[in-house]
C-alpha cells in the first residue's frame, strides 16, 4: 500500500443498515476502499482474498473470536493483523468498546492513519445506536395508541361512553394512579380477556 | 460501589456456579447485587473486564494468563480466584470423520492414542490421495479447546499446524459448520456437543478426560487492581460462587439447577440437554448410545473450585509449545500467580493446607509427566511443538 493511497477497510456487520451508514461515512471522508463483509461463512477465507489493511466489526457479532484468530502465527496469513489497541490511549478503546466497535489494522500501519477512520466509526455507530432507539420508542407508541384505542372500544361498548369519554376515563385512571395511560389500556384488555 | 456489580458471561453450562449463584440467590444471601450480562464473544468479555465495564467474568483461563502476560492483546493483570469449569468439553467429529477413525483403529475407542494413532493413519491417508486436509474447529486461541486439540492429535503424530488445519468457530456455529462440512471436527464445551449429537451431525469421539485428568478451563476472573480495592466483595462473590456449586454438585438439586440455566437469558438450551452435562451422562451418538464419565463433572469434587497454579503453569507450557508465548522464568512465575488459592481459601475460612489436591495433577494421558519446575525440559520431551527460539 503506497503511502497516501486510500488503505482498504472491511466492514463485518450483520446489520446491513448500519454497515450503509458507515461505509457511507468513510466514503464521504474519502476511505473509498470499502467492502462490507455480512456472510460469516467463511469469514477468514473471504477476510484473506480481501487482503484488508482495517477491518471493522461489531461487538455483538460472536464471529469476533474468529477474527482474533489472525493474530496467531499461522500459514494462512501473509500480513501480520493486529487489534487496534494503544495501552496510553484508554479513552479510545473504552469509546470503541461503548459504542459498540472493535478495530483490527495490519501491523505497521500509522496510528495517524488509523485514528480518524475509528473516530468516524464511533460516531457512526453511536449514530445508528441512537437511531435504533427512536425506531424502538416510535414502535412502542405506536404499540400503545393500538392498546389505547381498543381499550377505549371495550369502554364505550360496556359503558356506553361515546370516544372522548372513554378517553378521557383512561387519561384520569392513568393520572390517580400514576401510571401510563398504554399501561391503563392493557390492564382493561387484560381484564376484558379474563372475564370473557 | 455504586450499582449491581457487572459480571460477564458466555452461555455455556461452565458458567452454572455464576448464574445459579444469582439467580437461586446465594450471592443475595451474601449481599450482593450482581447483574449477569451475557456476551457473544470471548474477546468482548476479555476487553469489558479489562477496561472496567464488567468488576468479574466467566473466563477462558488460558485469556486471563495471556491478558496477564500481555500476549495477542493489551496486558491487563487479571486473577482468578475460583475455578468454574473442569472436564466439560469434548471432542466431537463428523459422522464421516469417526466411521475413517473407527476404521483405522486398533484398540480401544476410548483411548485416546488409539484414536490419535487412528487419526494420523487418516489424515496421512487423505494426504497421499490429495484430498483437503481435515479442519477442527475451537472456540479461541488462547483456550483449553484448543491447547486439548492440539495435544490430542499430535501425540499420534499429527501436526496441528501442517497437517490440519485449526479455526476458530463461535460456540452456537459448531454444529452448523460440522453439518455443512466445513469442519470435521471440533473441541468445545457443553452443551454444544450435545447438541450436535442430537441433531444427528456429530458422534463425541472424547471427552476431554480421557486426555487430561484434569485441566482448568473456565475461571471466575478479575482485575488484580479491583481484587485489592475490592476484598470483602470479592470473598462474598467467591462464597456464592462455592455455594452455589455445592447446590448443583446434590443430585437432587440438579433438574432445579438445569431449569434456571435453560432460561432464555442464561444459556436459552433445553434444560434436559444441560442435565446431560450436569448429571455427567452424555448421549456419543446419534444413534441413542450413552457414555458415563465420573470424570466428566468435577464441579466441586476434590476440591476443583480451588484454583492450582500447577495448572495456570500448565496453560503456560502450551502456550510456550504452540509459539504464542516465549519461554522464561518471569512469564512462568507472571502465569502462575494468576491462580490464587489464597483468595479461595480466605474467603471461605479455610487453611491453606486442607483438602488440597495434589499440586501438578494434570495426568495427561501422553508425555512425560508435568513438572512446573522444569517446563523447558517437559516441553523438549515432545516432538510436535512450535517452540520459539
């Protein structure tokens, strides 16, 4: 590798989403060497066509023990592969490690060089973890408004309460009793279901 | 402290005396709160431990001396003061691999240097006729599966890194792998082998056992530093720890035992499999046949949960054998204190003196015996090896 050429990242993600979204960030910051790696079939034999000099993974991946395989002297490998690890630079490894990310670099590649492509990966990864987090929160209200509103059928149907009745009955159960009104709506469903 | 101690762990049933020490609540009765977080990786469990994420984990032993040593990754000063796992992996092999070794042998199948002889008259078999060589798969480098592998196959001549190949498989893939032929065999702890077995793709050649008497594989680990800040914890998780194997060593206790591992948020495997292992009576083969093994559990027999620094001694001399570590005194005497009896004994009130096995019982079935005193002269006796120079 020349020594202002783009060096060669591989991405292994199961989460074909979050793999987009970083490889789209290391492209936009000018790493165009980029594969994304999803097949854990083979993973070494396909790491080793790729002669990668980065490569990324995640930290919920299990095949990341596999990767820690080519730090072993061994006859399949023709460049030394170690983890991107700096014993001064614990910050970075703990930053790595929260967000979810793990770095391996062959051996003699610049930490300079190295340095912005985890930083970006990072940030990325933190990203999608935030993402993730508002599709699950939007999941569950929309989980909710369904509970809510066939809570509010069973109110109107057994007490004759036209919607906004029904509605506002859940809404002050919730408040006396401290509780949320989507936890209001599956006890009556709870409730409804027991009794039939 | 503030918060639930974190411990780590791999669903496997070695990580039993941990999460039935929580959640049968042995480390309650102790006053602890611990929160078992379950991982996918070794290496994860390795780096979280080592950066202060988890305060103790279910550990490889051969990692928590290689992460003392520094070796494949940052030196992080790790103890382990209780052992956790003994005897409970087994070599498994594809149906195609044991009915070519069964065909080979002459003796006894459960020997193992009539199946490591067996095994070398195959693999030479396949080379003369240009066929692939054999792929074995193990959970990690710097594990007990493969230090076994290794020493299993190469007492029958055969050379781990010429005349096979070894790869590292996560637990859960083993089977898959084994079925779809991309291994032949494998090395791994329960309850993997069972299912494999179950699922009819593999026949367990060995257990483990009949290699070495006894071989410390999973060990309950921590950071030295937080060992020293941290005694009375410490000494309370390792008692919850040694109750907990006292619970599920009673017989009666084991079906209980196996319930709380099977849950979906421990190991998630069917509880009658776990019992297989728990109870020491595993199914070899598709076909239905059962193997018993008095060996096979040591889960707090004789003694098995005190940590011996003849065995971390012994973990050193593989990886010394295999070239992932130099021989020198200091190394040796770094992997030994890593084992720390003496952590054992105080938390639970014992006298250094009782009940202790003897030092150096590996009882490897091939070799000359092990002696922590002369490890270079124990690893010249071999003739398969990777010595550094």
């Amino acid at each position: 590798m020349g020594a202002e050429s783009s060096p060669k990242i591989v991405i292994v993600d199961e989460s074909p989403i979050r793999a987009a979204i970083l490889e789209e960030g290391l492209r936009e910051a000018g790493f165009t060497g980029v594969v994304h790696i999803s097949e854990m079939q083979s993973l070494l034999a396909r790491i080793y066509a790729l002669d990668p000099d980065v490569i990324l993974i995640d930290l919920e991946n299990p095949s990341r023990d596999v990767l820690e395989q080519m730090f072993q002297v061994s006859r399949a490998v023709r460049r030394p592969i170690a983890m991107f690890v700096d014993q001064s630079d614990a910050a970075s490894i703990q930053a790595s490690v929260d967000a979810g990310v793990s770095a391996y670099i062959v051996d003699g590649l610049k930490k300079e060089r190295i340095k912005p492509i985890l930083d970006l990966c990072i940030s990325r990864f933190n990203a999608f973890a935030k993402l993730q987090a508002e599709l699950d929160r939007a999941k569950s209200a929309l989980e909710d408004r369904k509970v809510i509103d066939r809570a509010k059928g069973i109110l109107m149907k057994l007490k004759g309460l036209t919607e906004d009745e029904a509605y506002v009955l859940l809404r002050s159960t919730a408040m006396r009793e401290k509780k949320k009104i989507g936890e209001i709506a599956q006890s009556i469903l709870t409730a409804s279901e027991l009794l039939k | 402290m503030t918060g639930p101690l974190q411990v780590g762990f791999i669903p496997l049933v070695d990580a039993a005396a941990l999460i039935v020490a929580v959640d049968k609540g042995f480390a309650a009765a102790e006053g602890l709160d611990v929160a078992l977080v379950r991982e996918v990786s070794w290496s994860n469990v390795r780096d979280k431990l080592n950066i202060g994420l988890f305060d103790a984990a279910h550990l490889l032993a051969p990692v928590a001396i290689a992460s003392s040593l520094g070796l494949g990754h940052v030196k992080v000063p790790i103890v382990a003061p209780f052992n956790l796992g003994f005897n409970r992996n087994s070599i498994t092999v594809s149906p195609a691999l044991h009915a070519a070794i069964m065909g080979e042998i002459s003796g006894d199948r459960f020997d193992p240097m009539a199946t490591a002889l067996a095994l070398a008259r195959v693999v030479a078999a396949r080379c003369k006729r240009g066929a692939e060589p054999l792929t074995f798969g193990m959970t990690f480098p710097f594990s007990t599966h493969n230090y076994q592998l290794r020493f299993w196959m190469a007492a029958g001549g055969v050379d781990p890194d010429e005349d096979v190949r070894m790869v590292v498989l996560p637990p859960p893939y083993m089977g898959d792998s084994l079925a779809s032929g991309q291994i032949d065999g494998f090395c791994v702890g329960a309850p993997w082998n069972s299912i494999a077995v179950d699922r009819g793709v593999g026949h367990i050649l060995h257990f483990v056992s009949d290699i070495l008497v006894r071989a410390a594989e999973k060990v309950l680990a921590v950071r030295q530093s937080w060992s020293e800040r941290n005694q009375p914890i410490l000494a309370a998780l390792i008692r919850a720890a040694f109750r907990a194997a006292e619970f599920i060593e009673q017989p009666e206790n084991r079906a209980e035992a196996a319930r709380i591992l099977a849950r979906p948020e421990r190991i998630g495997v069917d509880a009658e499999i776990i019992q297989r292992t728990l109870d020491g009576r595993l199914k070899i083969s598709p076909d239905g046949v059962m193997r018993e093994s008095g060996r096979f559990r040591l889960a707090d027999r004789q003694g098995a949960a005190r940590p011996d620094p003849a065995q971390a001694a012994w973990l050193y001399a593989q990886m010394a054998r295999w070239g992932q570590a130099s021989i020198s005194p200091e190394a040796l005497k770094t992997a030994m204190a890593v084992f720390r009896p003496d952590l054992y004994d105080t938390a639970l009130g014992l006298r250094g003196d009782t009940e202790r096995p003897a030092p150096g019982s590996i009882g490897a079935f091939a070799g000359a015996p092990f002696d922590p005193a002369d490890v270079a002269g124990y690893l010249a006796s071999f003739k398969i090896s990777r010595l550094k120079p």
